[in-house]
C-alpha cells in the first residue's frame, strides 16, 4: 500500500456528512479517476452509492452490511471491501476509520 | 481563491487531533511546499504551531487569540489568519471550520 498519492488535484472543501461523522476530501487523478480521502468517527451510518466502490481501510474498525444481505462483516485497517454501484450499505464503527474510497 | 490544488502529493493518512475535534490531510507540492486541509468541529482548542502559518478558512466561524494577546478576534469563512512560529493560539470554533493551512 502506498502511503500517498502523487500528481492528484485536492479540492480544498471537505465533504462534511452525517453531522460530521464522516470526513472527507476529493482528489483526482491526471486519468480522471476519482477517489476521497476521510475518516468516519464511532457511529451506526448508511451510505448509498452511486458508483461501485472500494473502501481502503488505513486504520480502524467496522463492520458491514451490504444492502439485500443479512450477515454484518468485520473488517479493519489492512482490509478492504467492495460495494455495488447504486446499491447502499450499513456501517457500524466501533473505531475511528482512516479510509480512502475509490470510485470504479 | 482557487477551489482546488493541482499537481500535489497527498498523504493518504488522516491527521487526527483533540479527540477527533479536528481532522485533516496533509499535502506536498512540486516545490516542497506542504499545507494541510481539515476541518475543525466546534471546541475551544488550543494549537501549538512549528513553522509560521497562515489559516485560510473556506467555511466556518471561529474565534482567536494568538499567544500573549488578551483579545479575541472574530473570523469566518473567506477570511484568513496568520499565526507565527514557534507559538501557539487558542481557537473557540463556532460553526465547523475547514480550512487550509499554508506552512510559512
């Protein structure tokens, strides 16, 4: 795992939802490509997707359920997941996760 | 104000601070330049600073009293602060800042 991202645009404004539960910062890449670096403090969310995504974890803890499924998933810093695109998926975290999401 | 840096490295690690009050992500530029964006919840904190700084704020409000001063002074999204280095200030956010930070 790379520790940064190299010859991206940041926009500057955060991504502020949930209240401030989840943080997060948009960069691109010289292709186009799209993902967001954040963070999302101990909380029960849902978040729906428009594109599929993969949630990088750098650190923290959670599980998951993605939408139609009835298992939760632990996973943890080191660990990613997968989300289908137009789909939604609940998130409990129990510790503070550094993630960057990338957009397929 | 431009909307968004190009051309930079993004550390892809969340800085968090004061118990999750303020996070934000730190970014290099071509020429060694570094700043980070972030955004502080409302808390009354006080910052310790290394290098000069200058706090460009693209939403929020806050007010401020460098080290040695008895006066606060009242700021809020479009406006910007220097503080120096090697010093401190202390910030009560009113409304969820975020912000740039240029390193001097």
């Amino acid at each position: 795992m790379t520790t940064q991202f190299d010859n991206v645009s940041v926009v500057k404004k955060a991504n502020i939802y949930f209240d401030g539960k989840c943080v997060s910062h948009n960069i691109q890449f010289a292709d186009g490509t799209k993902k967001s670096i954040g963070v999302i403090f101990p909380s029960s969310l849902t978040f729906n997707t428009g594109a599929p995504e993969i949630m990088e974890l750098n650190a923290g803890k959670c599980r998951i359920r993605l939408k139609g499924e009835t298992e939760w998933k632990n996973y943890e810093g080191g660990q990613s997941f997968n989300v289908p695109g137009n789909s939604s998926f609940d998130i409990e975290t129990l510790e503070t996760l550094d993630y960057v999401c990338h957009f397929g």
